[in-house]
C-alpha cells in the first residue's frame, strides 16, 4: 500500500513536471504614456507567476513583435508619430538571461507600420504598413540583422466605409505553415490579399491564381490564425465584429463560415483586435475592444472546422488587445493597452472556458505579448 502511494506521488509529481515551463515574455507597448519601451518578463507555467527582467529603452511605439523560430532574435515595428517615420529594429536574444543586445533598424518604407512575421528559416520579415496601405518585405543575414535589400508592394483600392476604408490599410502579414504563401489582410479594401512567397528570390513576393479572398463589404479583416492541421484559417474582422473562416489549400481560400464574434444583443460600438486558436486545435479566442471589452470563445468542429459558441469573458482590464496562448495550452495572457497591464487566466482544455488568476502583470500600454521558452 506504501509503495502504490508513493508511485501515484512519483506519477503525479511527473505529471505537473511535464507540464511546467518557464518563458520570457516580450511585451511590445505604445510609448506616448507610462511605457519605456519593450518589457521583458520571465514567467512560469503553470503559476502564471512573473518576473520583470530588463527592458529594451530607446524605441518608440513598439506596437508589434515577432520573434524567429529559434527564439535567438526579435524584431520589433516602431509606429513613429507625425515627425517620425516607421522604422523595423532587430535585436538578438541571450538564450540564458532573456536580455537583448540591439543589432540594427530600417525604415518600414511606409506609415504607420502595425505588424511584422519572421519567415521559417529566419531569411525574411515581413511588415504590414497601416497608413501606407503597403507591405514590405526585408531580407535578414546570417546574424540576424535587416539587409538593404527588401520589396515593397503597393495595394489599391477602398472599402465601404469612408471613415475607415477611403484608402488600403495592411493590418497583418502572415506566412502559410509551409512558408510558400503571404496572407495579408487589408482592413481598407475588405480583402485578404494572397501572394505567392519564395525565400530564395531577390523579391520573394509573387502573384498567385486567386489573387485574394473577398471579406465581407465594410467588416474590416484584421487579423487571421491557422488552425494546427494547416486546413483552416479564421480571420478576425474588426469594423465587423465578426469572424469568417476559410479552407485553405495551397495559397487558395474557401468560405464556409461566417459568424458573430459578440452577443446577440450587443449594441456598442465594435473593434475586435485579436485572434488565436488553441495549440490542440479545439478552440477559438478573439479579443474585443470597446464597450464589449472581452474574449470570445467558440469550440472548433474537429471535422468540419465549423465554429459553435461558448461563451464570452469578461476582462478586467481596459482595451484588450493581442493576446498569447502559452504552448501546453494552459495559460491565456492578455494585454490590456487602457489598463496598463496583462490580466492572466487559467484555461480549461476540456471545455475551453477561462478563469482570471489573482493578480495582474503590470507594463505601460501593453499591445503585444511574445513567449519564448528558457530550456532547463
């Protein structure tokens, strides 16, 4: 009887073992507030408990964050202001301390830079420029650092609403799971554009038969996750409120859903910001701003790839913005720009649910939230 209960003790201490993990969290801000720049935290899963570990000062507006594969490099967009042109900056990462060393930066040869992706093999980043209604694309070396040579591609057209679409505005650059393909939502023309993408290329960037998805007239595409089997893509459309999701195969999209993102019987004004779906694929978070000020969370058909709603969470912060599953699926960090922190929750993997952990982390006008993982 001793030895089944210290084995079920042995088995049980194993089990919460496998399932904890320390990360740095690299936290993009706007800096125009309580903001110095990008915060780094060392954070531990499953506790949600954190650590302030350096920050990275001398950047403006770092509104954007993406880091390479190999967590050894981060590459950040600095929206600048009216005096101040977009810039990309890259920075390599010490595995040991989390702490970065600043390598070079580049202008995002447009206004208003909101977005960046690092290819798979660390070659490319690719940069969404909001005002500019461009993206552009900047070849790495073997050092991680931004190369003179890049591509820049112009869109063209509007959308319905004049306020908001009188012109083209990139919101998001993201490479397919196989790096073939570029899937660039554009809030301000309602299409999700598609192009072609070849690493070795002097200009990668390619045209593609399809050429683009239509979203819905006056919806706003934003955002967009893949699902875990590379089948799915759901986009989040922020004037909309809504998401739509699509079959993907090879640099071609198909609609077959299109849902609500709030209550039935929301009135406020709407702006989703974020998308992610859950590392098993069952399923799918979406952060919305304003008077809703919650996540919503659907439960992916695992055959269909139809969503069904759950339900919705509360924040208790202001302005929820991007937003980060941790990799076992455990922990869901948002970060809250009006509130000036990352409220943590505890997620059910059964039943998708979250609940808030006590506590918050405390960083000036969060608005993006990176994890790379510290090996053991």
């Amino acid at each position: 009887m001793k030895k089944r209960s210290i084995l079920l003790l042995l088995t049980l201490y194993v089990s919460i073992m496998a399932y904890s993990q320390d990360y740095y969290m690299y936290t993009g801000t706007y800096t125009n507030g309580q903001s110095e720049g990008i915060y780094i935290y060392k954070l531990s899963v499953p506790s949600g408990t954190s650590t302030l570990v350096d920050i990275i000062k001398g950047i403006e507006n770092p509104s954007y964050l993406a880091v390479s594969k190999d967590g050894l490099f981060l590459y950040a967009v600095s929206e600048g202001g009216s005096d101040h042109k977009g810039m990309i900056s890259a920075y390599q990462l010490d595995p040991a301390t989390g702490k970065a060393s600043f390598l070079n930066k580049k202008e995002s040869r447009g206004d208003g830079p909101c977005y960046i992706a690092v290819s798979e093999n660390r070659k490319w980043v690719a940069v969404g420029n909001y005002g500019g209604g461009n993206l552009v694309t900047y070849a790495l070396d073997k050092e991680g650092k931004l190369t003179d040579q890049y591509q820049l591609v112009h869109h063209e057209g509007k959308g319905m609403n004049p306020k908001r679409q009188d012109k083209p505005h990139v919101h998001a650059t993201i490479f397919t799971p196989d790096n073939k393909f570029l899937l660039v939502p554009d809030l301000g023309t309602d299409k999700v554009m598609i192009y072609s993408f070849n690493e070795k290329k002097n200009m990668p960037i390619g045209g593609t038969q399809q050429g683009f998805a239509k979203i819905t007239d006056g919806s706003g595409p934003r955002h967009l996750d893949f699902h875990p089997n590379g089948k799915w893509v759901y986009v989040i459309e922020e004037m909309g409120g809504t998401i739509s999701s699509w079959k993907y195969s090879s640099g071609k999209l198909e609609k077959f859903q299109h849902v609500d993102a709030h209550p039935a019987n929301y009135q406020g004004t709407r702006g989703s910001a974020d998308i992610h779906i859950s590392p098993d694929g069952k399923f799918l978070y979406a952060s919305h701003r304003f008077e809703a000020n919650n996540i919503s969370i659907f439960a992916i058909d695992e055959k269909t790839g139809m969503l069904e709603l759950v339900g919705f969470q509360e924040l208790p912060g202001k302005k929820p913005r991007n937003f980060v599953i941790d990799p076992s699926g455990q922990l869901l960090l948002v970060a809250n720009q009006d509130s000036n922190d990352i409220t943590l929750f505890k997620r059910d993997k059964e039943k998708g649910t979250l609940t808030v952990l006590p506590g918050t982390i405390q960083a000036g006008s969060p608005v993006c939230l990176k994890l790379v993982p510290i090996n053991k």
